[in-house]
C-alpha cells in the first residue's frame, strides 16, 4: 500500500512488437530445457526409471533428468521394448496430470523428435499431448498457432511439409516457428518425404534447385546426411536422359560432393544404398568435369600447337562414351591455377578433389582414364602417353591421394609421344 500523498510514476510498457522480438530472442537463445542423452548414456537412463517407476521411488531427481530419460524410453531403439511399456504408461499418464512447465514442454520435445508415422508411441504420445495443447509453453503454444495439426500424426507431416514448400527457406522458416534441431527431429524427417516430391517436378528449374538446397544446405545450420539421398537423387533425376548445360552440370556436381563426398572416393554415407543409374550420371559429369579441369588448365598455361588437337582427341572420346573413369592429379603450379580460375565457387576441397602429382617439381599434371580393360595417362608439356592393361599391377590407380609422373613413366609397358597428332591418336584407338 501506497501512503498517503506518495507519489509514484507509472511506466510506460513497450510496444508490443518489442515484446515479440523480446520473447524470440530468450526463446532461440535458451531453445530447450531438455538435454538430449548421449547414446551410451540411454539404456542406464531408461533402466532407472524402470527401477523407480517399479519402485516408485523419487527420491533424488529432477524434472530435467526425467525428460532425458523420456527420449532414451521413446527413441527407436527402446519405444517397442516389452520391459520399458510400464515407463511409457508412466509418462502418457503425467502428461494428463502434471502441472504446465517443464515437464509438459519437455514431453511435446520427445513427441516431435520422435515422431514416426502409424507407430503407437507417436499416436499415444499425440492423444494425450492434444488434451493439454493450452497448457504449452511460449516456443510449442507459436508452434501450434503455425502448425495447428500438430498432435494429429497422419496430418501433421503434410502441413509441416506444405509450410516448407511455401517458405523460400525451409530450414529457417522451421527454426522460426519453433522447431529447434529441423533436420534431425522425426517430424521434420517425415515432412521432408512429401516436401522432396512436391519439389522433384520442378527440381530442372534454378528457384526450385534453390529450395532445396536452402533445406539441405543451410546458410545458418549443418549440412543434412541422414535422409539426404533421395533427395539428392531428385536433383540429378532431371538429367537422366538428358544432359544439363556445363555450367550447371559443373556447379550441381560440385555442390552435392562438397556436401555428401565423391562417391569415387566414399561408398558409404547416402551412397551406399543410392540409385545406380543416377550415381552414373553422376560418374559421368564428374568424369567430363576433371576432363574439363585438366584440358581447360593446360589450354590456359600451355602455348603449343600440339595442345588443341589432343584436347579435342580426348572430349571427342568422351562424347563418344569411351572413356569410362577419369581423374586429375595437378601439379602444384596447376593446382594454384586451378584453384584460383576453375574452381570459383569456393567450396571445393582441392586436397579432396584431386590428386597430387609431385615429381618434376609439380610441374607436370596428369590425366588418368579408364577406357574399358586400359588405363591411360596423358601428361601436360611434352610428357608421353602411356597405356597400360587395367589388371598390370604397376599400372597406376585412380582416385589416388598421390602419383609420381617420372614412376609410371618408367613402369609403363607401351608408350608414345605427341610428334604426330594423326600418327599419336591413330596409335591410341589401336591400343585401347
């Protein structure tokens, strides 16, 4: 109570837009209140509340503990388990009783990072969620205004994948309305299914190709493996039977091996299970490109009139779909070029991309094809070409790290020089 004749001053409040802006920063600043367990951590975790649930003992834990332990009980490899059903009853059970707070907010946590479609946690998870949906917090009550299906699982991924085909950038859009972790949570993972293949039509066109890649390379998040395949076969289903424009083919193929590896060099990640007719059209482009690297490095630092002729043998072989595999290794000078007038868009790894070729000084870069049962290597300058049978066991390997010019010179079985164009590429198409 105010005496009598006290004087006081009423403050203004903020505009409420200030407010907003207030609540979105605290809310991405501390963004969860639940921490995730590390893997090995779970089965102890889940294995306690086994034991207090049994027991019904509470001594000694908090809220916190109780929501990591709840995404160790309902991830993938626990949620189905026999002996952990009375742990999920318990917590379907404080979901309808426990008051509005962390707990409560926790549990839509759990729900939304393991959401599966049609199984049974997610459906009781979701009834039982849907009961106290006015009881959430800030992030889940804005999360709810733009998702209002969000505790119906047989709608929820559809809205959430039309709200990402509506954004020009999914994987923002998805933070800003309350999803903090967009690519590894299972709801997004479900949405990103439909979200694919309402783009897929559309992917040969550049704002669609953007789309996508603002989801599955974003600016301000990390680059997304697990589910990224079929979403990379959509980028490259377009080209199937056609081919791209260079320029495209280029930045297409240097973006997914930035992101995903050279399928040459790594057969796991999204590789292993990738369809094979589009991880060979992708083969085929990264063949013509280190082709078009080495030929366009050598035309830009070599002045001979014995140049032009083999580059036009060479791209004519391959337009002719002999040659089957071909890998760079640059030289030092050639790399610094290369890196400095090839590679423009900055997020090409050189010592992942190419090979080193280190004797001479690096002054040398080699070009090594596969042609069928033959490997053939072509050399700037005045270094020979050498043909060697692909089961030669001093026959050089591609995708090496690695080459020693002067080496496969000196191990080659069958050689010649470029003194005659005619001469030289008729000896070729007779050796391979």
């Amino acid at each position: 109570m105010l005496d009598r004749g006290q004087s006081f001053r009423i403050r203004s409040l903020p505009p409420l837009d200030q407010v907003r802006r207030s609540v979105s920063n605290i809310l991405s600043r501390w963004p969860d209140a639940v921490r995730t367990p590390e893997d090995r951590d779970r089965e102890r975790l889940a294995k306690e509340m086994l034991r207090r649930v049994s027991e019904w003992d509470w001594a000694n834990i908090t809220t916190q503990r109780v929501n990591s332990a709840a995404i160790a009980v309902f991830d993938e490899e626990r949620r189905s388990r026999q002996d952990l059903s009375s742990v999920r009853e318990f917590y379907l059970t404080e979901i309808a009783t426990r008051e509005p707070g962390a707990f409560l907010d926790g549990m839509v946590g759990v729900y939304i990072e393991s959401f599966e479609p049609g199984r049974d946690h997610t459906r009781h998870l979701a009834k039982a969620l849907a009961e106290r949906s006015d009881d959430l917090g800030a992030r889940h009550s804005k999360l709810l205004v733009a998702l209002p299906e969000l505790f119906r699982p047989d709608a929820a991924p559809l809205s959430l994948a039309r709200i990402m085909r509506d954004a020009d950038d999914a994987y923002a859009e998805l933070k800003a309305i309350g999803l903090n972790s967009p690519h590894t949570s299972g709801l997004a993972k479900a949405a990103q299914k439909t979200f694919v293949e309402r783009l897929a039509p559309d992917l040969d066109k550049a704002e669609t190709r953007r789309k996508l890649f603002n989801w599955l390379t974003p600016e301000n998040g990390p680059v997304l493996q697990a589910g990224a395949g079929p979403a990379v076969e959509a980028l490259l289903a377009p080209w199937r039977d056609r081919n791209p424009p260079d320029t495209l083919r280029n930045e297409l193929s240097e973006a997914i091996i930035a992101a995903w590896n050279d399928p040459r060099l790594h057969a796991g990640g999204i590789w292993s299970g990738f369809d094979g007719e589009l991880r060979a059209v992708l083969l085929r482009w990264l063949t013509h490109q280190d082709m078009k690297f080495f030929c366009d490095m050598v035309t830009a630092t070599q002045n001979s009139h014995m140049w032009p002729p083999r580059r036009d043998f060479w791209l004519k072989l391959y337009h002719d779909r002999m040659i089957d595999e071909a890998w760079v290794a640059f030289g030092s000078e050639a790399r610094r070029y290369a890196q400095q007038n090839l590679l423009r868009g900055g997020k090409t790894d050189m010592n992942r991309r190419f090979g080193r070729q280190l004797d001479r000084g690096g002054s040398t870069s080699l070009l090594i094809m596969r042609i069928g049962n033959k490997i053939v290597v072509d050399g700037c300058h005045s270094y020979k070409t050498h043909i060697f049978r692909a089961d030669d066991r001093r026959a050089p390997k591609l995708y090496e790290r690695e080459y020693y010019c002067d080496d496969i010179m000196r191990a080659s079985p069958n050689s010649k020089p470029h003194n005659s164009i005619p001469s030289w590429s008729q000896w070729v198409l007779q050796h391979v």
